[in-house]
C-alpha cells in the first residue's frame, strides 16, 4: 500500500520506519487529579447554562485551558512524539448531551491550538513534537440497535454522523493538527463515517494528513462490540490507507496480547499502535486503574521486543510517568518492519 503524499507531518512514515514513536497518555485520567467542579466546567460564560456541565471535559479548553494546556506539556516532557487533542468527546453528536452540540466546530478549533502550542514549545530538529486531532467513537452507535426489543431500531445515522465528524475534523485541522487520530472504535460503521468524513474534507480543502485508526476489543472474544474480530477489522479500514492501525483501551496490555499479535500479522503493508489502559478498572486506585508505571511499561516493552509495534502509547489510567517508562522501555527496539514477519531485535548500542 503506497502511502500518499502527505502535506502535514510529511516526516513520520520515515520515523516511523527509524524508531518506536510514543504516544501520550489518559486526558481523563489528569484532569480528575485535579479534582474540578461544577465552577471549573462552566466558568464566566456558561455559568447561565441549564444543564450540569462536570464531566463535560471537553468545556476545559474553554474555561480551563491552563489545565489543558499543563497536561500537553507533561506528556510533551516525558518524552510523547504525539500529542492527542482534547476532543475525545467534541462531536456534536456527543455534545448533544449537554445540549452544546453548536460549539462543537470551536471546541476543536481551541483544542487543536492549545496542542499545536504545547507541541511547538517543546519540538525540535531531533524530535519533531506532532498534534494527533483525536476522533472518538461518539456515545451512539449505527450498527447496534439501542433497543434491546427492536432490533432495527437506531439513534443515528451514518449521513449524522458523518456530517458530525466533518465539522470536528475542520476544527482540527483549521487549530493546526498534523494526522488524525480515529480512536476507541467500538463500532466498525461509525469508524466508516469518519474516514468518509475525512477523505471528504481532504479533498475539499487539498490538505492530506496521516491518519491513524485504532479499534477496542471489548471482550476475551477478541471482537470489537460490533462483532467483528480484529483481522474482520483492519479489512473492513484498510481501503482508507491508514498510516497505522492498531487498538486501545478496553483490555489491558496482558489481555491485548494475542489482538495486537494478530493485527501485526495481517496489517503487513501499514504501521501497528497500541495504546492500552493500565490494566483493569479500579475505583480504589488514585488513577482507576491497577498498574504502576513499572508493570505497563514492562508489558508494553514486550510488544516492542516482539517486533509488534511502530507507534506506543497509553490509554485509560495512564500517567505522564507510564509514558516516560513506555518511551524509557520501547526506544531500546527496532520498530516493526512493514512486509515482514514479526520479530525480535535489539537496537544496536
């Protein structure tokens, strides 16, 4: 698969070929360190707002963008190549819940800016520092039927969503974003969405940017929610010609293994990621998750060992310290070769 002529971040296929590039850590799990209120989220201008606005994360770059801001940085110093922008959740479509869909377009617009101003502060010639403008899976679903009594009954359609991926990727891209990140994709038809979406706005505005697909493996099936295993996956995404596919979240990196192993084998002609949580969920760690930056680190390294990985990084429960030990641990291997087998090499010292 040719890769094609990318008019931002032109340089990361090639560093993606001379090294493990590391990719930041939790946005949720930081900004519960700091233990906001109702206040923090609202600010001076929605203080008016009808509904309650707390864990609505994605206000922050707008009433807390210090907190954003600060938490790009840390990332940035423990060694992160990639930046994720904060709008996980800044899809009119999620923004529903709030009733903020109409400020969906700015939120990543000030998203990608606060990135590209984190980025910049820390880049250099050596290690260029790159804005991923991340795209979650949204809380609806087009292939699964909300209604346990209706099979073919749904919430959203693909022309909503769509539309709703449209306008967050111009908001990324016009705040200055390098690739795409479409992430945490439980849900095979809405990741369709957004890769239309985005070939859409490429070719609308000449721009090309790399973009990364990565899917979640709900369960021990090895399938993401949708009910396709991981191969049945990259099949389905690979006419997008992704940059790099891989997954996320859900499992940890022990329960990952064999997902990640697999994709590895059948993605030979494009780049693998792999983000996990820290483990399983729990609610009486400070982070909600299990493991020490030791343990993923560990277990992250071994991806790498086994010639599995070209891009690493951390997903729920993850800290700044997980993606200085991921960075510590996986920078000493050879990045996973496209066309080749897996394998295992030491870097030479």
């Amino acid at each position: 698969m040719n890769a094609p002529a990318y008019t931002r971040a032109a340089a990361l296929p090639r560093i993606l070929t001379e090294r493990i590039v590391v990719l930041d850590g939790a946005m949720g799990t930081m900004i519960q360190r700091y233990k906001l209120g109702e206040a923090d989220y609202r600010g001076t201008r929605f203080a008016d707002h009808p509904k309650d606005l707390k864990g609505n994360n994605e206000l922050l770059q707008f009433t807390r963008p210090d907190v954003i801001r600060e938490i790009h940085e840390q990332y940035l110093a423990a060694g992160a190549d990639l930046i994720e922008t904060n709008t996980f959740g800044a899809t009119s479509v999620a923004q529903e819940d709030y009733d903020l869909a109409g400020l969906a377009r700015e939120m990543n617009v000030v998203a990608a800016r606060l990135a590209r101003e984190a980025c910049d502060k820390f880049s250099t010639p050596e290690k260029p520092r790159y804005v991923a403008g991340a795209l979650g899976p949204t809380p609806r679903t087009a292939s699964i039927s909300p209604d346990v009594n209706d099979p073919a009954a749904r919430n959203v359609s693909f022309d909503q969503l769509r539309a709703a991926y449209y306008e967050q990727a111009s908001g990324l891209l016009e705040g200055g974003c390098d690739l795409f990140l479409v992430e945490t994709i439980f849900d095979t038809l809405n990741a369709k969405a957004a890769i239309f979406a985005l070939d859409e706005l490429m070719e609308d505005t000449g721009e090309r940017l790399p973009v990364i697909i990565s899917g979640t493996v709900t369960d021990a099936s090895g399938r993401i929610l949708s009910g396709q295993t991981v191969s049945a996956f990259w099949h389905s995404v690979r006419h997008a010609r992704p940059i790099a596919i891989g997954l996320n979240c859900a499992l940890g990196a022990t329960l990952m293994r064999p997902y990640v192993e697999e994709l590895a084998k059948v993605a030979g002609d494009t780049f693998i990621s792999c983000y996990p949580n820290a483990g399983l969920p729990n609610p009486m760690s400070d982070t909600g998750f299990d493991e020490t930056p030791e343990i993923t680190g560990s277990l992250v390294e071994e991806f790498a060992k086994a010639g599995f990985l070209n891009i690493a990084g951390g997903c729920c429960g993850t800290t700044p310290a997980h993606i200085a030990e991921i960075a510590k641990r996986v920078g000493k291997y050879q990045p996973r070769c496209l066309h080749d087998g897996v394998f295992s090499r030491l870097l030479a010292a």
